[in-house]
C-alpha cells in the first residue's frame, strides 16, 4: 500500500510541531498560521498554536486559540482540558476546574489532568483531593510515577508514614529505576530510626544506582542516625574527597559539630555562609547561632539572628532568630532592649500560632 501524501494543512502542522519541539515557538505559531489558512476547520492546527501561545506567556492569545477550536468541534474535549490548563496558569481554580469538568464530560479522561488536578488541591492545601487526584491518574497509568511521589510527599507532611511507605514500595516496585523513589524511602526509614531496613534498602539503591552519589550521601545520613559519626565522616572523606558542594560541607560542620569540634564545626560552617552566593543560608546561620551562644559568643551570635530577621523569610529559621535576638540581648545585659525584643516575640508568635496551629514549635 503507497503511503499517503500529507496535506498542506497537515505539512504545516508536522513542520510546526518540529519547531516547537526545538523551542521556536513564535516560529511555530508562523507555521501553524500558515496551516490555518490553508484549512481553517482542521482543528489540530488550532490546539498546537494554543500550546505554542502558552509556551510564550500568551494565554490571552491561547484562549482564542482555543476557543477556536471548539468553534469548530464543540465536543472536543482536549480544547477544554487546554482551556482549564490557561485558567489554573492565571490563578483562576475555579474556571479551571469548570473546564475540567468539560473535558471529561466530552470523552478527555487523560491520566494527565487527573495529575494536574492533584497538584491543583495540594495548592490550596486541599490533600484529601490530591490524593483522590492521584489515585484517579494511577488507575489510569498505574506506571505514573510522578503521581505516585506526590502521594507519598503528601503522606510523609501529614505524618502518616506506614501510607508513605506503601506509595513508595509500589513506586519501587513498578518503576525501579526512578531514583526519587528508593531515596525517599531510605529517608523515611532513617526518620523512623528503622536503620536495619533503611540499609537494607540502600544496599538495593546502591546495586540498581552503583554510580549515583545522592546514595553514597544517604550513607552518611544513615550513619550520623546511627550515631558512627567517624565512619560518617570517613565515607565523606572517601566519596566526596574534592566536593565543594554545600551538602557535602555542611554535613561535615555537623558531624564535627556532633564530635564537639566545636572550633572545626564553626570554621565548616563559616565557609559554608562565605560561599552561600546569591541564595541567603538561614540554615547554616541557625546553627552558628546555636554554636556561639552556647559558648557565650553572643555578639556574634546576635549579628547573626539580625541578618535573619532581615531577610523575614517566615520560616523556622526566623522564628528561632526573634527568639534567640531577645535571648542574646538579655545575656549581654541590654535588659530595655531584651524587653521590647521579648514583647515583639510574644506578639509575632502569637500571630504565627494562629496561623499555623500545626506548627507546634
């Protein structure tokens, strides 16, 4: 049987889809474009210049992209899953769920806007929907291993390990060879202190993935659990001998620090801050914070929580710095200064526990 000739409109389409798999996407849009004319009822034409569009940011333009294709097939629900995907991109969750809710009604059921959903409610914080979402996509494509991570995230922030663990095993089982799974086992395992089966694990992880560092690195985490802080250090003598990276480095700081080198552990993560770059190090700053005020170095540990509270990034690391401010103040004998820094502690914590009823810290 001769092959088909291709189209004009279907020459065009081909030649757009290839530029915009390069990137070229206003280029793409030319091509499609050119497909338009040629046959303004083909309707593919207008759900990849739409793509094209919201590659660029153009969602007002993909909007009417979209719609034109409905103008043209009303019953097509890959236009409606688009439009809802423009609606979620713009901030709009409820015309975006509407759009859904069309999609599927019009016979889209793609395990794709089941995984766009769930990361929809983990949005607003909605779990329980998430974890609906995702499963809907995993009985879809049980081989889903992006929804099958984002349950297991979502098990492991609510505490409920054993549901965590379950995810992660069939993540495991059906998709061995993503490394996301096995490490965030290994992890769960340590943070559970069930060390046996975390190295049993790791030793898996290690097989599968021989030359994969993040697993050499769970090493070291498991070992500090485990308390063998010199064999720790040891393995990130020998693995990560050259290593300039921060993990690396601010994991040495805490096992010197965990052996009480303490002046080995400051000058690790005094290095650590140095090279921070342009991302502020309010971690690395916790700790020297906590070194130098037990030493009563608390000048030094005050400039540091000033430098925190700067930056008001309202996380854990700025709400022990409001705290450690007063404490370092009052240690220094600045009692006025202590007082009003304790009163404005009081009050911020009071408004962050309102906030957030579960942070219980």
């Amino acid at each position: 049987m001769e092959n088909r000739m291709l189209t004009f409109v279907e020459e065009y389409n081909q030649q757009g889809k290839v530029l915009y798999s390069l990137g070229n996407y206003q280029e793409a849009i030319n091509m499609f474009k050119k497909a338009e004319v040629e046959d303004p009822m083909y309707v593919e034409t207008y759900l990849n210049m739409g793509e094209a569009y919201v590659m660029l940011d153009k969602y007002d333009e993909a909007k009417e992209v979209f719609n034109k294709a409905l103008l043209v097939d009303k019953q097509n629900g890959i236009a409606y899953f688009h439009l809802g995907n423009v609606e979620f991109l713009l901030g709009n969750i409820d015309s975006g769920r509407e759009y859904y809710a069309k999609a599927i009604n019009h016979g889209f059921d793609d395990p794709q806007l089941y995984f766009n959903l769930g990361t929809v409610y983990e949005e607003m914080g909605n779990d329980e929907e998430a974890i609906k979402a995702y499963n809907k996509a995993l009985a879809k494509d049980k081989f889903r291993a992006d929804a099958k991570l984002r349950k297991a995230q979502i098990y492991i922030n609510n505490n409920k390990y054993s549901e965590a663990l379950q995810a992660l095993d069939n993540m495991i089982e059906l998709n061995p060879d993503i490394f996301e799974g096995h490490h965030y086992k290994i992890l769960l395992l340590i943070e559970q202190e069930k060390y046996a089966e975390a190295e049993k694990a790791l030793e898996k992880a290690i097989n599968l993935f021989p030359d994969d560092d993040g697993f050499k690195f769970d090493k070291v985490l498991l070992l500090e659990k485990q308390e063998k802080f010199d064999v720790a250090m040891e393995v990130l003598e020998t693995e990560f001998s050259d290593s300039k990276v921060r993990e690396v480095l601010l994991e040495k700081a805490k096992i010197f620090l965990a052996q009480g080198k303490a002046d080995d552990s400051i000058a690790m993560f005094e290095r650590v801050k140095s090279e921070e770059g342009e991302t502020f190090d309010d971690e690395t700053r916790f700790y020297l914070i906590n070194i130098y005020a037990n030493m009563g170095k608390h000048e030094k540990a005050l400039a540091l929580c000033k430098e925190i509270i700067e930056k008001k990034n309202e996380n854990s690391y700025y709400y022990s710095a409001v705290f450690f401010n007063a404490e370092c103040l009052n240690k220094l004998g600045r009692e006025e200064e202590a007082r009003k820094a304790y009163e404005e502690a009081s009050t911020l914590f009071r408004l962050a526990s309102s906030a957030n009823p579960g942070m219980i810290d």
